[in-house]
C-alpha cells in the first residue's frame, strides 16, 4: 500500500491536497482544481475518496475511462491551456481504488476552458454561461467588466495571501519540494509569495521538523524534501 497516497489521506484536505468522489465518472470540478493548483502552488487531488477523507473507491470498469478523458482533456488546448502533461497513478486502498496525481505550480496564466468529460452535458453548461454573460452585461459594460474584475481578482490575491497562517505557507512549501525537488530561500520566497525572511523561517522549520534537507551556504543554500 502506498504510504505516502495514505499520509495524505489521513492528513485531509487543505491548501494543496483535495479530495473528489468520481465514483465513476471524472467531473469539471476536476478540472477546475488542476488549475486552481498549477497557478498557486501546486498540489495533489485524490480520486475516489470523500471530502471526509472516507475512501469510497472507483468503479473497476471506469478506471480506463477516466484516466483516458483526465489525459485527453489536460492535453487539449481548446480545453486547457497552456496544456499539461499529468497522468492519474492508480493505488488500492483498503482493498478500493484510488486515482491520484500530483499538479506541479505551473503558468499564473493557465485558462481553462470548457472542461467536459464524455459524460457531462456541454449544451448544459454553454446554457450556464450564457446566462452569467447575461447577468454581468447587465451590471456593467464592457469596459467596466474587464477593470473590475482583474480588480477583484487582485484585491482577493491580496486579501489571501495577507491571510495565509504559517501552516499554510508551511504545507505549501512542502507540497512544491515534494514535487519538484530543491529550491533556494529566495526561489521559495516568490513560490509562496512571501518575504524572503518568511521564506527562510519556513524553510528553517521544515528542516528542523525532519521532513526536508538543506545543503551548502549562504546564498547558495538549498533545500529538497527528504
């Protein structure tokens, strides 16, 4: 049994790490979470497991289709883009499958566009889109709608990451190295998108909780995960 697919299971959900039923079928919730993950930090979402951490499982017979439409869909770029290439590792936990994958940080300009499995109804959620493009058309005009919302969108990165406890920062950092291997303080200080005096003590606290290694001096310096 992986015991790393159970760490993060008993661990739960949070910053980097989601969990989705999928019993048998792969939704755009999926999808949405891939780039949620590949423009902050990066992250792992388990397939077949609930929000409680209770592990429900695949249906054997829908294994093969789903990891197929997860592949084909992050590889098509009228449906994301820039495109990914992320494949789902399948595990069997408490005698249940598991689909699983790690989502490395990626472009901050990563779009999504609309992503359907072979299941989903694509006229149900072009229906969905019409009717936010007509609710907004009628709050503001085009121009308006355009400066406004990057506006928003920044007050928002603000406001989270002026929230972000320690923990978090500390979970995300450990994410990225588990990931993607060693990085310097001031390489870790842009990841998290904090100072690089945070970066270090981060970094100092992962070192001395054992989960990650630091090697050389200085500004040269780094740290990978164990």
């Amino acid at each position: 049994m992986n015991t790393k697919l159970l760490q993060l299971i008993r661990d739960g959900e949070g910053l980097t790490v989601e969990f989705k039923r999928c019993k048998d079928n792969i939704t755009h919730t999926v999808y949405e979470t891939v780039c949620s993950f590949s423009n902050r930090y990066g992250g792992y979402i388990l397939l077949g497991v609930e929000d409680d951490g209770t592990v429900s499982g695949i249906e054997p017979d829908a294994v093969r289709h789903i990891k197929k439409d997860f592949a084909n869909s992050l590889n098509n770029p009228q449906r994301f883009s820039p495109t990914l290439f992320i494949t789902l590792e399948e595990a069997e936990v408490y005698g249940k499958i598991v689909l699983w994958c790690y989502v490395p940080l990626g472009s901050p300009d990563n779009y999504m566009g609309d992503m359907v499995s072979d299941n989903d109804q694509v006229s149900d959620k072009m229906s969905d889109n019409n009717q936010m493009n007509e609710k907004t058309s009628d709050k503001m005009s085009d121009n308006d709608q355009v400066s406004e919302k990057t506006s928003d969108n920044d007050k928002m990165s603000d406001k989270m990451s002026d929230k972000m406890s320690d923990k978090t920062t500390r979970d995300a950092m450990l994410t990225y190295l588990r990931g993607n291997g060693e990085v310097t303080a001031a390489e870790a200080a842009k990841i998290i998108n904090r100072s690089a005096q945070t970066a270090r003590r981060v970094l100092s606290r992962l070192v001395t909780e054992g989960v990650i290694v630091a090697s050389g001096a200085n500004r040269n310096r780094k740290y990978k995960a164990k």
